[in-house]
C-alpha cells in the first residue's frame, strides 16, 4: 500500500513538473500542436527551409549586399516583380527617333493610242517618296507625262519639300517645285514655291493639297484624292482623283484662270507581292474653260479617256 502511494506520488510529480514546463513553453506547444501528420499523404507538409533574399538596404558590391537575410511574403512578391523590370539597355518601346527611307512609285504606266488626230502612245508616272523620322521629313515628288492629245508633248515636275507632321495623320510640307513643258519644240520652265499638307482623311483616302506660286506671282493649286478599295487580299482597285485651278492665266505652260481640269481614274491591280503589283486601268480627263481654249489651240483634245497598262511599287 505505500509503495504504490509512493509510486503514486512519484507519478504524480513526474506529471506536474512536466506540465509546468510545457505551460512555460506555450507557443512550442501550439507549434506542435498545429504540426501535420507527415504519415498522411494527402496532407501537404510545411517547409523548414527559410526564405532568403540580398538585402535591398545594403550598397551595391558591399559584403552586407551578397549577405541571405530572412524575408517575408511582401518581400518576396518584391522580389519577384523585379524580374520583370526591363534592363537599362533596352531599345524604347516606341522608337520615333529612327530615320527611314520610304518611296512610292504609285503610277508608271503606258497608255497605248486610242483615236485619231495627234495622239500617240504616251506614258506618265507620279512618284513620291520621304527620308526622316516621325516627325521631320524630306519629301521628294515627281510626277510627269508625255500626252500629246492633252496639253504637251512633255509635262515634267519635281518638288523638293520639308515636311513636319502637325496632327494625326497630317504632314506640313514647304519648299521649292520645278515644272517643265516641252510643246512643238518650244521648252518651258518656271519655278515656284509649294505650301501643302499631306494625310489620311476619313474612310482612308489618301489626302494630298498643294498651293503654287511662282516666280511672276501666278498662283495655282492642286488637290488629289486617292482610295484602295480590297476586292480580295491581292486583288485591289485604286480610285483616282485629282483636279487643278489657276488664279492667273499663264499661256506658255497652257494654264487658263479658274478651272482647269479634272481627273478621274481606276486602276486595277493585282499584288504579286505587296511591293510589287502590275495593274491595268482607265482614266478620264477633261479641262475647261480658259485652259480648254489653249488646248484646242494648241491642237490638243479637252476631252479623252485613256487606256493604261503599268506596275505599282514601294520600296
């Protein structure tokens, strides 16, 4: 009997000093207690291992910078975002800076004789083309034709413009233009100062509007509208539209005041490439008032529709 009260007793301390230090050691208790079975398999286990990352209040290249600190959550999300910072030598997301060179060779075409009188098989091109950025160009445009039923037997120009984009879509352009006609052997030239803007207007018509002035102050303008209208990818037809006015009457380049002609053309091409495509196409010309007297007197026709086969390309 008092050897099991003893044995008792001895249990009995054994239990409270046991518990006295569990009771001290409270959060251990919990720790354990939280603790999963690592004999369940569907239960996923906690990782022992401490997160570590260089500490960001370290100087660079410092000991104390190549040093694992432990970090928390917020930290690691830092961290992580971190990677997806781009370098310091990557390009900018928009390069408007870089310098390029575009031309357009929109129209180069035959146009084979189509009546009788003085026509012939003549030709015309209209090209256009820039070198800058974003914001800065220098444009160049030729356009010229041999047309001996219209109004000469060659009708040359060039322009040499700086252009500066205003608005979007929209290029301011200025500079110098030279125009030669060649007529009966008889050759003309004048220069003359160009101020135009150049663009995309709604419903994507090509948007080009030009004033002239020479150099006896004859002022004379330009507008031309251009189209694309996609039959299938490859398959396009081009509407055409250009029209020319005078102030003064300038008889040696056959240029009445007012109206003097208008242009209306299609042209269908096909786009073996999308730089290169051959096309066929009509077009419809006719001048007015005083300057469809000069060319009746000069023996051309005010009148005619014309017939062209020819390439359009851009490079």
């Amino acid at each position: 009997m008092n050897r099991t009260w003893s044995s008792a007793r001895v249990a009995a301390s054994f239990l409270a000093a046991a518990l006295a230090f569990l009771w001290d050691d409270g959060i251990a208790v919990m720790v354990v207690a939280a603790q999963p079975s690592i004999e369940s398999p569907m239960t996923p286990m906690k990782s022992t291992v401490t997160d570590t990352a260089p500490s960001a209040k370290a100087p660079a290249g410092s000991p104390a910078s190549k040093a694992s600190v432990t970090v928390g959550p917020s930290a690691m999300q830092e961290g992580k975002l971190s990677k997806f910072s781009s370098p310091g030598n990557w390009p900018a997301p928009v390069n408007d800076q870089e310098h390029r060179l575009f031309t357009l060779v929109d129209v180069l075409e035959y146009r084979p004789r189509t009546g009788g009188g003085e026509s012939t098989n003549d030709y015309r091109w209209d090209i256009e083309g820039w070198y800058g950025g974003d914001y800065n160009r220098l444009w160049f445009k030729s356009e010229g034709q041999q047309d001996t039923a219209f109004k000469a037997d060659y009708d040359v120009d060039f322009q040499l413009l700086y252009g500066r984009f205003i608005q979007k879509y929209y290029d301011f352009q200025i500079g110098p233009r030279v125009e030669t006609q060649t007529f009966r052997g008889r050759n003309v030239t004048r220069g003359l100062g160009v101020i135009g803007i150049e663009g995309l207007v709604p419903y994507n018509y090509d948007f080009e509007s030009a004033l002239f002035i020479d150099q006896n102050g004859a002022v004379s303008a330009r507008l031309s509208l251009t189209k694309d209208m996609l039959l299938t990818q490859r398959l396009i037809l081009q509407t055409r539209f250009e029209t020319n006015a005078a102030v003064q009457r300038v008889e040696e380049f056959t240029t009445g005041s007012g109206l003097n002609n208008l242009e209306l053309g299609f042209r269908l091409r096909y786009e073996i490439r999308r730089e290169f495509a051959p096309y066929v196409g009509i077009s419809l010309d006719r001048s007015f008032g005083e300057t469809a007297t000069l060319v009746r007197q000069e023996g051309g026709d005010p009148s005619q529709i014309r017939f062209a086969v020819g390439v359009r390309a851009w490079f």
